[in-house]
C-alpha cells in the first residue's frame, strides 16, 4: 500500500526563486504562474525524497504518520535483514528533519532531508561492516555487491536529479526572456542574455535565435555579442550558424542609433568576425554573400567616418575576387557616389564598376553617369577617371553590338568630356581615351579639347603627336592660339634634343602629315627661347621651301626670338644696333611681300626690341601709328616708353605718351606712372635751382 501526501506546502513564496534573484524578480507572478512554481518544486521534493524509498519500512504508530510522504513498500520488509530494521541515532535525526516539512522552505526541507540520509547510509554501511560475521565467502560477496548495486543506484538518482532541475531552471529562463520581448522589456532581455552567456547552460538555440532578432533592431551591439555566442556553441557542436541572423545583424547596423564612433566600431569587428570565422573553403560562402551586404550598409549611412572604413572591405572583396551573387547589391553600392560628392576619397568606385563590368554585370546609366560627376573635376585621381570611362566605352560598345542601336543609353555629354580633357593634362592615355569617346559617340572635337592634346602629348615628350594634333585643329577649321604655341614652345625649350628632333621630322618628312605652319612656328619660337638666333632664322627659311604660309604668330615670334637675344646684353656698341636694326627691316619687308599685316602683338614686340636699344622715339612713333589705325595697344608698351623716357630725364616725353592712355582706349593713366613722372619732375627742378 503506497501512500502519497497531496497537501500542497502553505509556505511557498510567489516565485520559485529567492526574491534577491535578479532574474526572476522583474516579474510578477500570476496565479497560473504561481500554480506552476508550486507544482515544480513539489516534482523536486518527490526526486529528493525518491532515494529514501528503499530504506524505509511501514509505521502504523500515529508517532510516524509524517512518513506517509515516502513511497514505502510493505513487500520489502519482510526480506530486510535485522540490522536494518533498528532505527539507530542517524535515523532518528532523519525523522527529526521530516518533521518540520510543513514549516521550512522546500528548498531547505529537502537539502535537510538529503544530509540526513546521508548520515544515516553511512552509519548503516559501518554497522554492517561490524557486525558481518559470515564464514561463507560467497555469501560476503553477496553482501558487497548488494552495498555497489546500490550506490550505483544513488548516484543515478542524483543526476538524474541534477538533470531535472537544471531542465526546469533553462525552462524558466526561456519563459521569462519570451515574456520580456513580448513587453518589450529590453533591459530586462539584455541582462537574461549576458547572464545566458556566462552560465554553462542557459538559453536554448531556439529563444537565443529570437533574442538576437530581437535586438538587431535598436540594440545591434548586444545582439553582436550574442551572435558570436551563439557561433561558438554551435562551433562546438559541429554546425553553422544560420546566414539569416547574420542579415538581421548587419541590416541592424543601418538603422541603428549608438554613436558614429562606437558603430565605426562595431562595423570592423563585424568585418573582421566575418572574414576570419569563414575563411575555410566550405564556409566562404558566408563571406561572399555578408561583406556586399554589410558594405552596402556602411556606405548607405549618412556619417563619412562610417563610410570610409567600408573602403578596407571593397578592397578586401576585389582583391579576393568574390563571386557576383547579387549584382542589385553592388549597384546600391554605386549609386551612394553621388550622395557624398567624393566617392574615390571614401570607396574605390572605380575599382568596383570595373568588377562589375567585368564580370558582365550592366550597371543602369544613371547609376554610371552619376558616379562619373562624382569624380569631378577629375585632375585630383585620373587613374579613377580613366577606370571608369573605360567602364562606360566597354559598356557602350556591348550596347551597341547586341541591339543595334544608337549608343545613347551611356552616351556622354561634349561639356563632361571636356572638363575631363582640361582637368587631364598631365595623362596622355586618358586624353587619348577621351579622344576615343569623341569618336565612338559621334562628337565634334572641341578647339579646347585640341589644345589639351597637344600640351599633353608635349608633356611626355611625344612630339609627333603633338604636331598630329596641331595639323588635325587646322583641318578642322580651328586656329592654335598665341598662348597654346607659346606655351607648347616652351616645352620644346627645355631640351635642344627635342627641338632638332622635330624639325628633322617636320622638315625632312615626305608624307607631311605632320608639317603645319602652327608646328613650325612652335619649332621657331623654341629655338628663340634658346637664344639660339641662327637655328630660329633657319626654320623661318623652311617656310619657303616647305611650301608654307606665314602668319602674325610667325613674324611675332621671329621678332620674340630677336629681342631674347639682345635683352641680356649690357651696353650694345652702335655696330651691334645697327645691325640688329638691320635684321628688323628685313622682318618687316618680309612680312609686307607675304602680305601679313602688323598686329597688336608685333607691335609690342617691335616697341621692346626698340627699348632695349634705347630707340624711344622710334617706339613712340610705332605707338602713334597704332593708335591712328586703331590697332589695340597694350599697356604694357606705354608703360615701358614713358620709364624709358624718366630713365633718360626727358619729363615731359613721359608725360606727353602716358597721357595717350586714354586715345589708345587702356582707360585711365595708373597712379603710380604719374606720380613717378611728378616726382622726376620735381627731382628735375630741384638739379637746375642748385
């Protein structure tokens, strides 16, 4: 006959805990709660109390009726031995501990109840031991393994004991976290998280899944760290983490409010996590299909610091040569250059389109149009540049050869192309590519994008191209400016290599498809920079014997040349005057039989040589003509007759041309010439009265 007490203790306490337990505190316990708690810790007072049930016997005194909690078996008496059957001091203790079942905790109740047994088994063993006086071996073996048989039993009870209550605590634990997400508690699911990652057992695979969801939204740091909690069980376990959590952590970082410094951070730790948790074969799928997506959201945030440490990732991406698996993602990428203005300062866009294109991947036009105005002005990085009109070139042509259409979807505009051939003068391949663009959509080369060529290809030292160019601006109807050959000349100046090398080409070339008059008047006014008056006088000579034209720029140039090589000198004899008066009239009557009328510019450079030779009358009258043709005049000339003047003491000379400011329409005479002249004036009068 089994008899089982099913009066439920008076003394239990709302929770099944402590009330100082943190963990459990937090939440009021309802009365099917409370129901639950009572009955759990009724299921642990039977395992307690389970292990007893072979030792006791049946009490039929009222003394003993408190006995009636263990499971007593009346069969098993009548086989005890008689040394079982005395009740000794431990026993009585027992017996003691039973008796205030009803008024202590259960918790103490059965730990009470656990030593007192305890003891009680001992002592027992020990007497037995004493008072073992069989002879038969046999019958002593029977003894022994009787003695192991049942401490193998205990220890079974014991962890199994151990097992239970550890399930009941994990269930508790998952109930109570399930019932803070569902009230939005997120203190509270956080601190049951950190405290999950430190016991040995405590959120199930399953809740963790759900907490770290539920954190991904506000709390992504938090839920990182349980994210990388959950890897390592599952790391011990032999399985990977689901990718789905790991998309929910990454998207978290996007709408996430900590500060820039700290989600810096935790965008590199992220990074890192990824790439050294999946670097083994089988697992670098993860990598292939997170860093786009974790990229993406670093470069779709509003921060710039955020930003640029996505830089590191593309680079890290392109280097490892990732597979395209979403094409979508890469694009969103491109499309945030044009947000910031300074794309290749933050992500290397260039690198990435080329990927992308690549790989055969067609970007939308405006997401490719928008990066392009994103490098602008395009002088600080023309590699980047060059990247990504090579990108658009191999786009177009694709385009063009699979519809056989017009080349309009990623055709751009003369104004950009432009731009990019000003801002690119010092790289020759990208002015060649851009001159490859104006060709394939059908534009017309620009007179500023001819002068960018030419200064281009002078830069690097490849001259024949140079004069290709300048032949080709003449062909299309353009005229090199004084300043394009002026500045061109220069270059060729700086190695008197350069210069015979391309008048050997320019005058010994049968084809003539690089002779022009532009060219040789670069090659003349090179050899004038020089000082080198024979060589320059030379190549004016080939003009005749080449068949070609001159113009002002030729004359100017050849009078340039002249006065470089007369300036430096310090005091020229009347011989050396005359003869270079000499060389001047034979510029002259040359300029009048090729019927080339006198510029502006020849003006000036005739009035410097004629100061340098202390000729200033012969400038004044050179100045007057001008103004009676109403040829325009430079300041700079009357500036430079009227300290000519000051310099020989004539006043009033000075005074007479700086007063022809105004007839030769330079507005009104400066400040400075005038007080000049009324100080020598002075200086003047103050020499005669002593």
């Amino acid at each position: 006959m089994r008899r089982v007490i099913t009066k439920r203790p008076h003394n239990l306490r709302r929770g099944a805990y402590p009330s100082n337990d943190r963990r459990f505190s937090a939440f009021p316990a309802t009365s099917s709660s409370r129901s639950s708690v009572i009955s759990s810790a009724a299921d642990r007072g039977s395992i307690y109390l389970r292990r007893f049930s072979t030792r006791m016997h049946t009490v039929s005194s009222p003394s003993n009726a408190m006995l009636s909690p263990f499971l007593v078996d009346d069969r098993k008496a009548s086989i005890k031995s008689k040394h079982d059957i005395e009740v000794d001091e431990a026993f009585m203790k027992l017996l003691k501990a039973m008796s205030v079942l009803k008024s202590s905790p259960v918790e103490t109740q059965m730990l009470n109840l656990c030593d007192a047994y305890d003891e009680s088994q001992s002592s027992n063993n020990n007497k037995a031991k004493q008072n073992n006086t069989v002879s038969n071996p046999e019958e002593k073996n029977i003894v022994w393994d009787k003695e192991e048989t049942l401490g193998s039993h205990e220890n079974s009870n014991v962890e199994s004991r151990a097992a239970a209550f550890e399930k009941k605590r994990n269930r508790s634990i998952n109930q109570q976290v399930q019932e803070a997400m569902f009230s939005k508690r997120t203190k509270i699911v956080i601190d049951i998280l950190n405290e999950s990652m430190i016991l040995p057992q405590g959120l199930n695979d399953n809740m963790l899944t759900r907490t770290i969801h539920y954190l991904s939204y506000n709390h992504v740091r938090e839920s990182f760290e349980g994210l990388k909690y959950l890897v390592q069980r599952c790391k011990d376990q032999g399985k990977l983490v689901s990718l789905d959590i790991y998309r929910r952590v990454v998207e978290g970082m996007g709408h996430s409010k900590i500060k820039p410094y700290d989600l810096r951070d935790l965008g590199n730790e992220i990074y890192l996590h990824i790439r050294d948790s999946f670097s083994d074969r089988n697992a670098v799928i993860y990598q292939h299909i997170l860093l786009p997506a974790l990229v993406c959201q670093m470069a779709m945030h509003r921060d710039l610091r955020i930003n640029q440490c996505a830089k590191p990732i593309v680079e890290y991406m392109i280097a490892e040569e990732f597979p395209l698996l979403d094409p979508e993602l890469y694009e969103i990428i491109l499309k945030q250059a044009n947000l910031h203005k300074v794309g290749h300062l933050y992500l290397p866009f260039h690198e990435l389109l080329t990927e992308l294109v690549s790989r055969g991947y067609k970007p939308q036009p405006s997401t490719v149009h928008n990066l392009l105005q994103s490098y602008y002005p395009y002088v600080q990085n023309p590699d980047s540049t060059y990247a990504i009109l090579s990108a658009i070139k191999t786009l177009a042509m694709d385009s063009a050869s699979e519809t056989n259409t017009s080349l309009s979807e990623y055709k751009i505009d003369i104004g950009t192309l432009e731009s990019i051939s000003m801002a690119s003068k010092r790289c020759a391949e990208l002015h060649t590519l851009v001159w490859d663009l104006v060709e394939l959509f059908n534009y017309q080369p620009t007179e500023c994008m001819f002068e960018d060529v030419v200064l281009s290809f002078g830069r690097i030292n490849q001259d024949e191209c140079a004069s290709k160019a300048l032949l080709d601006m003449e062909n299309n109807g353009y005229v090199p400016s004084y300043a394009l050959m002026r500045q061109y000349a220069l270059q060729l100046s700086s190695y008197h290599k350069k210069l015979v090398h391309l008048q050997h080409l320019l005058s010994f070339n049968k084809d003539g498809q690089y002779l022009s008059t532009s060219a040789m008047n670069c090659l003349l006014l090179g050899f004038g920079m020089r000082k080198d008056l024979d060589s320059a006088f030379e190549v004016f000579e080939d003009f005749t014997r080449l068949d070609l034209t001159y113009d002002d720029n030729t004359f100017t140039f050849l009078m340039e040349s002249l006065w470089l090589s007369v300036k430096d000198q310090a005091a020229p004899d009347d011989d050396d005057i005359d003869d270079v008066l000499a060389i001047v009239e034979t510029i002259i009557g040359s300029m009048q039989l090729a019927g080339v009328e006198s510029g502006s510019r020849f003006m000036y450079e005739h009035m410097k040589l004629l100061c340098v030779l202390k000729r200033f009358d012969d400038a004044k009258m050179i100045l007057d003509k001008a103004i009676t043709n109403r040829i325009p005049v430079k300041a700079g000339s009357i500036i430079m007759i009227s300290t000519g003047y000051l310099d020989r003491g004539d006043v009033e000379s000075a005074r007479e041309v700086a007063n022809l400011y105004a007839a030769a329409g330079c507005g009104a005479t400066p400040s400075f010439l005038l007080n000049r002249i009324r100080n020598s004036a002075k200086m003047l009068e103050r020499k005669q009265g002593e």
